[in-house]
C-alpha cells in the first residue's frame, strides 16, 4: 500500500510517499480502505515535532479518515467488509489501509460523502465537546468564535446555533466574515479594522459575550477574554496563532470568569462512551443537513505537501482533505 510518510522532523516540506506492506488486524481491530484522509493546523507541527503528541518516526500525518471496512479481525462483531465508517486516529491517517480498533469505527449514516465525513472528528468533536461538555452552552447565550472562518471556526458556529446560542464571528478580511455569515454567524467583526473588547461589547448590547472559543490565541485572546461578562467562560481550544498568549490572572478573579482547557484528544481517550455518542450525533445532524460542513480543498494523495501548505499558510476556509483512493 502506498504511505505518505514523515522520516525526518523537517516539515511538511520533507513528506514523501513510499509503498508498506499491508498488516493483518489482530482481535477486537479492523483494517479500513482510506478511501479520504483530513488534514488539520496541527500536521504542521507534528512533522516538525513541534506538537504535544510526538509519533515515533516514521509516522504518516492526517488524524482523520473515511473509508470502507476492509477486512475483520477476530471477535469482531457489527461491522462487514464494504461498510462505510469515518475514525479519529491522532495520526497515521495518510495511507491506503489503516488498522484500528473496532469501537474507534463510527458508521457513516446513507447522504454524508466520504470528504465530509472524514473531517467532522476533530473540528465539530472539538466543538461539541467545548460548548455542550466544558462551558454547557445555553440557549440565547451570545458566544464568540476566533479564527471564526477555518475549519475549526465554522464547526464552532454551527454547533454553537444548533445549540440555540447567538454567535459572534472573529476574522480578519471581509471574505472570511460573509463565510462566517454563511454558516450562521448572527454578528461579526473583522479584528484588523475594529478594536475587539470593544466590538463585542457593542455587537451584544453592551453586556459582554458568555463564551469566547478562542482557536487561535495571539494577540486576541486578552482583549476577548476582557470582553466576557460576569461569569463567562474563556474556552482555550487552541493557538493557531503560533503564540501561546500569557493572560492575567487578576482578570479571572475581577470579572468572575473561568478559563478552561478544551483538550479533546485526551478526552476521547478518557470518556470513549462519550466520544462515540458525540460522534454520531454530528454525523446524523450532517445528514439530515442540520450541520453544513465547508469542505476548502480535496486533493489527491500525491498533492499533500501542497494541501498542508493552505493549512500553514492559514488560506483555509473549512476543511482541507486528501483523497486517497475512489473516485
């Protein structure tokens, strides 16, 4: 089978495609045909070891996969060869067969197309596990998303509308924001030409925002988090920023307000039952069109470096994935 592969910590750049021997699954696992692998901000960092999660080398990039069930190793029960079914992986996604256990297996209900279904896992998981699981998103509360127009961003505002909530889209060019708009953004604010404490205090009546879901980190995490109301909580989701900002403490004290920790791979580890139901939730809410997933790019396997480069260069609006096999 052919394997995009990661040898040496260089980057992207350093990607190359080479043929593997195929594995058999061993009892309780599967071996699934990658028909679609989905890339994320983060594949430009673990081939650079620059990620909290370090594979050993060689290791293929891609944490996200649709496919058929190839074949069943013992014990095995639920699934048969040719069914359909979308995993999170953490990494090694990149290549024509994956092995992984059966219950990582989550089926693709009939309408969702193999490009939507593999980058739901981590982006919509993400967001359903930080608005209904860490701040118990309410309905009517007004909650603003930054980086509002990646592949992170759009699943936050469209869970966070599912969820009956008002969203607030934080981007930086005006063809980002009509995006945001597109997928139900109720206000928006483009951060280069506004200041942002400001704009969300107006854009909600003067009251402050109950949630920011901060993606991106930098130099707009301090001025959202001055911009909740008493009581908000501050959803760290992730730095696409590349900074790590360092926020004042005495804040969270003087407004009543929380900070926490959005860390979605380790609670799949943690709470799978849970993982699982999420899962299913998003997937069946994609096919009866209550969640529009934006797919940015599909490009064929050969094309990877190239697909990550969008990501690095933060071109992105929606998903970017790879097609490993099929049409």
């Amino acid at each position: 089978m052919r394997a995009v592969l990661c040898n040496s910590l260089d980057g992207p750049e350093a990607l190359v495609i080479e043929n593997m021997p195929a594995t058999e699954p061993g009892p309780g696992e599967i071996a699934v045909s990658v028909h679609v692998a989905a890339l994320n901000f983060f594949d430009t960092l673990i081939t650079r070891g620059k990620y909290q999660i370090k594979p050993d080398l060689p290791f293929s990039p891609s944490g996200e996969i649709a496919g058929v069930v190839a074949r069943l190793g013992a014990g095995v029960t639920g699934l048969r060869p040719g069914d359909r079914v979308a995993a999170y992986l953490g990494w090694g996604g990149a290549r024509e067969e994956v092995i992984l256990p059966v219950e990582a297996a989550i089926p693709i209900p009939s309408g969702v197309s193999d490009e939507v279904a593999a980058g739901v896992a981590i982006t919509y998981g993400t967001a359903l596990h930080g608005l209904k699981d860490r701040a118990g998103v309410q309905p009517n509360e007004w909650i603003a998303v930054t980086g509002a127009a990646g592949g992170a961003g759009l699943a936050a505002i469209e869970v966070a509308k599912l969820m009956g909530a008002r969203v607030i889209a934080v981007a930086s060019s005006d063809e980002k924001l009509a995006i945001c708009r597109a997928h139900g953004a109720d206000a928006t604010i483009d951060y280069q030409r506004e200041d942002l404490k400001q704009a969300l205090r107006e854009r909600t009546g003067g009251a402050g925002v109950d949630v920011v879901y901060d993606c991106v980190g930098g130099e707009t995490a301090e001025p959202a988090l001055r911009a909740l109301r008493w009581g908000g909580r501050f959803l760290v989701v992730g730095f696409a920023s590349g900074d790590i900002p360092k926020l004042p403490l005495n804040l969270l004290l003087v407004k009543g307000v929380s900070a926490i920790g959005v860390f979605w791979g380790e609670s799949v580890k943690r709470d799978p039952v849970g993982h699982r139901a999420n899962m299913a939730f998003v997937l069946q809410a994609a096919a009866e069109g209550r969640l529009k997933p934006h797919v940015h790019g599909v490009y064929p396997l050969e094309r990877i470096v190239e697909a990550i480069g969008v990501l690095e260069r933060r071109e992105a609006t929606g998903k970017v994935v790879v097609r490993v096999k099929g049409d």
